[in-house]
C-alpha cells in the first residue's frame, strides 16, 4: 500500500477539521495548479491532488494538516483585515508617496504600488507575511510543529543557496531563514551584505503580538534595504512570480493565495456594515419626522443626539460626520436624510460592482455550504467509480418571488384530509407499558412477583398493572424532491390528445375571428405547474408529520455534471418546522440535471445520522435520471437508473426504506430496473400527488 | 426501589464558576419561591449550578437553613419513573404495611431543594404532582395515604432538561414549561472554561487552556458531524486521565474523540484538531 494520501482520500476530514479550526464551514477541492500550492479562497480550501513526501501515511495525512492550517492562519491571524490608511498610521514612510488608484482596488493594492517595483514589493510582502502566520500558528497550533520541522527541513535543504550573491538568492535565504534555517550559516554565505539586516527587521514580524501591519512595516524596511543596496535594479526585480510558478518563490504550504481579492472580500463586510449603519440612520431620521411639528418627539422617539453622518468614502477611516444635535425638526432633518440616502445609495451600487468582481474573481461563491465526495456505480465497467461526484449542500433562502402565503392558500382546503388521516395514524400504534400502580389490566408476571415477595416475607413491588398507551413513533422520513428543470413543465389537462395537437396547429392571431372575441376577456389564471404540486404535496405533508411527531426532513436535489450535484436543504431532521422552514420550501425551483444515485447516497447517509427505528426515504420525481455527464452516452439513460438502483440498494443495506414517486407517465419502464415493484408509484394525474403520498407514507411507517 | 435519588448534605462548599449573572438571578427565585427550570447542553455544570446554590443557600453561615441535614435532594429521571416513585409507597413491615415517602415528599415536608435531572424523560404523570407544587397552591397531593401535603416554606422545585437532544415527543409541554423561570447555560469560554478544567481535574492552567481550546474548536462541528459538541464533563475527564499520568492525546482520544461519535471521519477530523492545538 502506498503511503502517498490521495487528496480524496481525506477530504471529508480536512473539511471537518478546517470548519472546526475556523469555525465555518469550508469545501476541499484539488489545486488545479501544476505548482500544486495550497491555496485558499473564503469558501475553499485548494490543497494538492496527492501528498506523499514522507514514508508514513499518518505524516503524509500531517503534511495536509499543516497546509490547511497555513491557509486558515492568514484568516485567523487577521491577513485580509489589512487597511491601507491604517498601514500609513503605522508606518510614516508610506506618506511619502500619495496613491490613489481608485475606490474598488485592495488596499494591498495600494501598499504595493507605493513602490518602484510593486511586483517585487508584492513578493516580498508575502515571504514577510507568510513568515507571520506561520509564527501564530506554530504558537496557537504548538501539535503542528512536528510536521512543520519535517516539512521545512525538506524546503531548507532544496532553497539555501550556495552562496547570497543576488536578489533571488538573497530571498530563497530569507524563506529559509522563516523555516529555521541556522542565521549564521546564512550570513557567512552573503555576499551582498544585506541578509544580516534583513534578518533583523524580520524580528518584529515573529512576535507574538505581531498583526498585519507589522508584516507592511516591514515590507517598507525590506524593500528600503534592497533598494541601498542596488538589488532592486537587477533583472529579478520585475519578473513576476504570479505569471511563472516555476519562479515562485513561496514553498508549496505558504502558496500564492490571493490576498488582494481576499483583502477585497473582506472589505465588502465592512462596506455592507456601513450601509446598515446608514440604514439605520435614515431611519433614526424617518422617526424624527414623526415628531410635532414644535420639534417635541412622538413618543418612542429617541431623543438623544441625532445620528453621526457615517457617509462613506469606502475607505477606513471615513466616516467623519457632522456631530450633529438635537434640533427642531424641518428641512436641515430633510436635507440630512438627502445626504445620506445619496450616501447609502452610492454604497450599495458600490457594494453589487464589488460583490460581482469578487465573485468573479475567487469562484466559490455559488457554493457556499460543505460538500462531500460519492461514489458512482459504473455499469459499463462493474465497478465503483471512487469520489466520483461532488455534492453541495445548500440552504433554499426565498426571494422575492417566493411566495409562500400562496402556497400555504392552496394547500388550505387539502391540509383537513389529510390531517385526519395522519391522526388516524397514531392511534394504530400502541406499546404496552408495564409496571404500574395504576393501569388498565393486571400484569400478571408482576403480580406473580407479588405474591412471591409476600411469601418471602420482603417487601414486594406492588406496579402490578399494565396500559396501553399510544407508541412512541421513532421514525426518520427524509423527502427528496427532484428540481430539474423540467419540472417548471405545466401541468397537462386532461384533455383528448388529437384536440390538444389541432389546436397546437393553429396560431390564434392569425384567425381573427378566434381571438378576437376574447380579447376583453380576463387573462388566463397562472400556469400550475409540476413544481407547484410537488411543493405543495410537501407542503401537506410536513405540516401532518409535524402534528405526528414524526422526525423529518425536506431536501431538493438537481445540478449540472459529476462536480456539481446540488442538494438544498428546506428542512434538516433537527429543525423545527417553522415559517422560516415554509419559505424555504416555497423557494424550491426547477433548476438543472437529475444526478439521483448521489443526492440518495447523501440522504442516506442523513438518516442514518438521524436515527430511528424506522427510516424511511422517498424520492418524488418526474422523470428518469439524467444529466450531462452521467455514464459514456448522453443518449442512453442506462448508466444513471444502474446507478440509482445502485444507490437504493446501498440505502436498503443500510437500513433505509426506499420508495420512488415519480409522475411521469412512462415510469413504469425505467423504475422498474431501479427498484422493487412494491417500491415504487407512478401517478398518473399529478394532482393526486398529496393523496399518494400520504398514502405512501402511512403504508411505510406503519409495517 | 427505582428511584434513583441523591440525597447531598453538601458540608463543603462545590466549586462552581459563575458565567453570567445566574447566581444572583437564582438566589432572587428562591428568595421569591419560584420554580426553576435549567435548560442546556450535557455536561455544561447544571447539576454543577444547583449544588453550589443549594450549599449557598443552605450551608451558608448566615443562613436560617444551616440545621436541615439533606438539603439537596437529586433525581435523576428515566423512562420507568413515575409519580409513585416521586411520591412514596407503602413496604411491608411484618405484617404490616408502613408509608415511606418518596424523595419529593421528603424534599416537600422537610423544606429541601428537589432537583428532577432530566425531567422529560420521566413518565407523564409526574407532571400532574409537579403542577401542583409550582403554582400558587404549593400543594403535594398523595392518593395512597388521602393526604394533602403543603409544601415547607423553604421548598423549591427545581428541573432540569436538554432541548438539544431530546426529540420533540419528550418535549416539555408550554402547560409545564411555563410554571418555571429558565436558566439556559451555554457552554463558558476558553478562559473560563480552562478554569474549570484545571480545578476539577488538577492538571496545570496551561493543559487545562488548550483542552478548553479543544473545546471550543470542536463544538464548531456541532451539527455537522454530531449532535452536541464536547461537554466540560469530557474536557475535565481528559485532565483527570491526564493526572492519572496518561499522555495527553491519548487521554484525548479517551475522553474526547472516541467518545463525541462513532462515525470513523469525524473521529479522524477531531483527533486532527487535538493532535495541532496540543503542544
């Protein structure tokens, strides 16, 4: 067995062990890179495909520990909090130059070009900064060490130079230095005088106290010293690492994160605090205006001092106001009001422009919750394909299109039914409880203890009865709903198929005498659609298993290819069934593919997690499984149902109780293949769903 | 008897780090008899809480309460607990019967503190005498014996239960929850929390810091790779084991990673943060 760890191998638990250090959740993927830096995005961790430099697997699994941990430090350690404005406070000499290279560029953006060469500030500021999060992590981290010293042991012996006869040398024995590379052997291999300085302005980055504006400070000292010493004339001076990684000088755990799209990120929560900081002074204002018009406040209104002008310049630092007082109420609260709703608005359209270049530029964003690697069943090949498919799992947040109120409307004449039949339900299923003082009937094995106890002459337990109460239901249901996009199709009326096609023919406004009648008429009611009856079947459904005490839980699945399966999350077991929880199923949508085998792996695996006695899944879907990329041959549809089958049995054998709804017509042909024929329903009118379901439901967890 | 019930003199003051305002909030619910109710994680110090109020205000040299001998009397409820058991029953003594109350009689008629430990997973008739006690009645009513038990001016009725993992049948209904002011404890921050751990389990501040930095980093997992995160219980095992002259990460993977989930990753994940944040 090779000690080399692939990266899939490992994933999930570098994906726990990142959300644990941090605190939030984030996805591993493989760094496409050739350099195979880690890397790090503010969802996504980039570690290399493979990591196998050491002997032993557990090393190697240490060796992905650390480079995660590096990745994490530069958020820990505040990195991206950087301000340039800031960085002048710290360091006068960053006055000496004013930079002004717009509103939206990163503030490391600005620090860079204040010098000559902003390529070679820039790789300076990353040596100097990843020197910084290493020292915080070696002491929050202090487990990681042994790893650290073998990793760096292996970058000192390939980076120290034989001799420090220029920029890139001088470098490498910088980086080999912030490795632990021995100080004197270094300064005896300098020829250019400028290691030892070096060395020593190094020293404020490694204190404990050290932040971000220690590294820039140093940067400026850094590049001072190479500049009095003429190495910043020199040809390596303007070569760019980030264009030729092969130069790069970063060993692969610092990388070549990119830290001036991560410092803009970041900056874009401050930007939104600040727009709901103005927010809330317009309507501090607005209550104001409520006021008499003498300027005595309405009651509730605040009287204190008015709220402080935080007009923005998207810059730190701004914010200075105009401390303004108390004042009778009249055109200086309108014309503030004017100020800053001109204020907020230029911020807002600040914050979207910003919002989509950073999207734009990291990736990511789409995604923001875990995700988790399955498996896949290649028919063709009769084997599993190992971590095969990536799925995401997502939370259905509404829009405002989602509209949850009709939903709840059309479901309000339903809901009655098929509550009474879930309380029905509950009575069916009765455990008898034993050992009573007081119950229904005798239990006899108790009184024979009794009476056994009487005879010993001890004293006897006298809970000789027994009742029958209504069993705890311990069952997990978990609902899959399939969001491809085919289920935006319109509900098919149930009307003769030759009328349908004849009128299909005929374009109403080319007959004159057939639409011109209807012209004054209303318009057509709104389309119902597939999607509109799933969630509403759903809909009925929670709202009965919540009365039941049933443990529950709603999900959607779709996405487009192996790398993207999405899940979306309506529902968890653990939540309780709220509003929050209704319009989150008002928002399910049609949206892309229908990669079942892996949206069922993963909802397996959620209710085994749930527990319960009885755990019961059901898939409700409209058509067969497909999607870009799911077997050899688009055409053929025999890769994804071997696939699904594939699943079903896998969630069988782990105890979970599968049934497959689908409403489209032709199922029978494909369901079939894919599971038992007690284990599946085709509906042929849609609108049956709710009933059917119900149904399906009651029979499941009744057994 | 399948009562399982605690009865604590309390001679010794139990240590107790206060978090927020919680003892001063509980000594104003006694001073005014309200029934308590403690809501919060397993192994978070609310069994912890309601020891150091009962030596607070029982054993206290000021207190008018000095001379009962049991103040404190703990029930730790199940599944088969029943009222019959809160109550009392009658033994045979010969041929005779005798009455022996249950331990909220006795904690009724003496003035003692009755703390129900995990109240919901008790049988749904204890509910019905716990009505009568937490309203203006303060009454004990007990069938057997046709008695009408008024509770001792110094009687108070205190819960305690774990919204987290209780399913929602063993929820506490609003009919009872409402009869009770709540103390919801949270687990405490890594400065308190290392202060707990280095006194319980006497390991130095320095170890007792970092396992409370496990902690902290491990409930980060909550609800992705178990229900509830690491308990100041397990952390103080840990310490314990450590005393004992176990080597901190394996007394670790005791306490701690074999002990939050079974499932395999997420043991590997947990043993991945104690093995960086231990020196």
């Amino acid at each position: 067995m090779s000690s080399a760890l692939a990266l899939f191998e490992v994933e999930r638990v570098l994906a726990l062990f990142a959300q644990g250090i941090s605190g939030q959740p984030y996805q591993i993927q493989p760094e496409s890179d050739a350099s195979g830096n880690a890397l790090h995005s503010p969802t996504t961790l980039y570690l290399p495909d493979s990591f196998g430099p050491y002997p032993e697997r557990d090393a190697n699994l240490g060796g992905y520990l650390l480079l995660a941990l590096h990745q994490l430090g530069y958020r820990e350690f505040g990195s991206h909090a950087f301000s340039f404005a800031r960085a002048r406070e710290r360091c006068p000499e960053l006055n000496s130059i004013p930079v002004d290279l717009g509103p939206r560029e990163s503030d490391l953006t600005l620090l860079f070009a204040h010098f000559r060469h902003p390529t070679l500030a820039r790789m300076l500021y990353r040596i100097i900064e990843a020197m910084r999060i290493d020292r915080h992590m070696l002491r929050h981290y202090p487990g990681i060490t042994p790893h650290y010293r073998r990793f760096a042991h292996l970058e000192i012996q390939q980076r120290t130079p034989e001799s420090i006869d220029g920029l890139a040398a001088l470098l490498d024995a910088v980086i080999a230095f912030g490795l632990g590379a021995q100080r004197a052997d270094l300064v005896a291999r300098d020829a250019t005088g400028a290691f030892a300085p070096f060395a020593d302005l190094l020293h404020a980055v490694v204190q404990p106290n050290a932040d971000v504006y220690a590294s820039s400070t140093a940067l400026t000292h850094a590049y001072q010293l190479i500049e009095s010493h003429g190495l910043d004339a020199t040809e390596d001076a303007s070569r760019d690492p980030v264009g030729d990684p092969l130069e790069a000088p970063l060993p692969t755990m610092h990388g070549d994160p990119p830290l001036e799209w991560l410092q803009r990120d970041a900056r874009l929560r401050e930007w939104q605090e600040e727009a709901e900081a103005l927010q809330l002074a317009l309507d501090e204002l607005d209550g104001l205006d409520l006021a008499d018009p003498d300027g005595t406040p309405s009651p509730g209104v605040a009287t204190g001092p008015m709220p402080d002008d935080v007009v923005p310049d998207g810059r730190a630092g701004a914010g200075k106001g105009l401390h303004g007082d108390l004042r009778p109420v009249g055109l200086e609260v309108e014309d503030r009001k004017r100020t800053i709703q001109e204020s907020r608005d230029l911020l807002t359209r600040r914050i979207e422009m910003e919002r989509s270049a950073v999207r734009g530029a990291l990736g990511g964003a789409a995604h923001a919750g875990p995700s988790f690697l399955y498996d896949e069943w290649d028919e063709p090949g009769q084997r599993y394909l190992r971590a095969w498919c990536r799925l995401f799992e997502e939370r259905l947040t509404p829009g405002p299109d989602d509209d949850s109120e009709t939903l709840r409307r059309n479901v309000a004449a339903l809901r009655g039914a098929v509550r009474q039949q879930f309380e029905q339900l509950r009575p069916l299923a009765y455990s008898r409880v034993r050992k009573l003082a007081e119950g229904d009937e005798l239990d006899w094995d108790q009184l024979i203890a009794y009476r056994i106890d009487r005879h010993r002459e001890a004293t006897p337990d006298d809970r000789v009865y027994q009742r029958h109460d209504p069993r705890a239901r311990d069952v997990s249901a978990l609902f899959l709903v399939d969001l491809s996009a085919s289920t935006d199709d319109p509900l098919l009326k149930a009307e003769p198929a030759e009328a349908a096609a004849e009128l299909n023919l005929r374009d109403p406004s080319d007959d004159p005498f057939l639409w011109a009648p209807n012209a004054g008429l209303e318009p057509d009611p709104p389309r119902r659609r597939i999607i509109d009856v799933q969630r509403e079947a759903l809909l009925l459904m929670a709202d009965a298993l919540d009365r039941l005490g049933d443990r529950f839980g709603v999900f959607g699945f779709s996405g487009y290819g192996r790398d993207c399966v999405e899940y979306y999350i309506a529902k968890e077991f653990a939540e309780p069934w709220t509003a929050r929880a209704v319009n989150a199923l008002a928002a399910m949508k049609p949206r892309r593919s229908t990669r079942m085998g892996p949206a069922i792996r993963h909802s397996t695996r959620k209710l085994v997690r749930a527990g319960g006695v009885l755990k019961v899944l059901i898939v409700i879907s409209d058509g067969f499984p497909q999607d870009c990329d799911y077997g050899p041959d688009r055409g053929s549809h025999e890769y994804g149902v071997a696939d699904t089958a594939k699943a079903l049995r896998e969630a069988e054998q782990a105890g979970v109780s599968t049934f497959c709804i689908t409403v489209d017509p032709s199922g029978h042909d494909y369901l079939k293949r894919m599971c038992d024929e007690a284990r599946y329903m085709v509906i042929e009118d849609i609108e049956t769903l709710p009933a059917a379901l119900s149904k399906v439901y009651t029979a499941l967890t009744t057994k | 008897m399948s009562t399982e019930s605690r009865v604590a003199r309390l001679e010794t003051a139990p240590y107790y780090l206060p978090l927020r305002d919680e003892v001063e909030a509980f000594e104003a619910a006694y001073a005014a008899r309200l029934p308590v109710l403690l809501k919060g994680p397993t192994g978070c110090g609310k069994t912890r809480f309601i020891e150091y109020m009962t030596w607070k205000l029982y054993r206290d040299t000021e207190s008018p309460r000095r001379q009962l001998d049991a103040p404190l009397l703990t029930v730790a409820c199940h599944g088969d607990l029943s009222a019959t058991d809160l109550v009392g029953r009658f033994l045979l003594r010969g041929d005779a019967t005798e009455w022996l109350d249950g331990p909220l009689t006795r904690a009724v008629r003496s003035g003692a503190i009755c703390y129900l430990d995990e109240v919901v997973e008790a049988r749904k008739d204890t509910t019905v005498i716990i009505h009568s006690l937490t309203d203006h009645r303060r009454m004990l009513p007990i069938d057997k014996t046709a008695e009408l038990v008024p509770a001792h001016p110094d009687f108070l009725l205190v819960i305690s239960y774990n919204p987290g993992y209780q399913s929602v049948l063993k929820d506490l209904k609003p009919s009872t929850r409402q009869r009770f002011v709540s103390f919801e404890f949270g687990y405490p921050d890594v400065e308190q929390e290392a202060a707990i751990v280095a006194h319980e389990s006497g390991i130095d501040s320095g170890t007792a810091e970092r396992l409370a930095v496990i902690g902290e980093k491990t409930r980060n997992l909550t609800d992705y790779g178990f229900e509830e995160g690491v308990s100041t219980r397990l952390l103080v095992y840990a310490g314990q084991l450590m005393s004992q002259g176990i080597a901190p990460r394996r007394a670790c993977e005791l306490a701690i990673v074999s002990a939050v989930s079974d499932d395999a990753i997420v043991q590997k994940a947990v043993a991945g943060i104690v093995d960086v944040v231990l020196p």
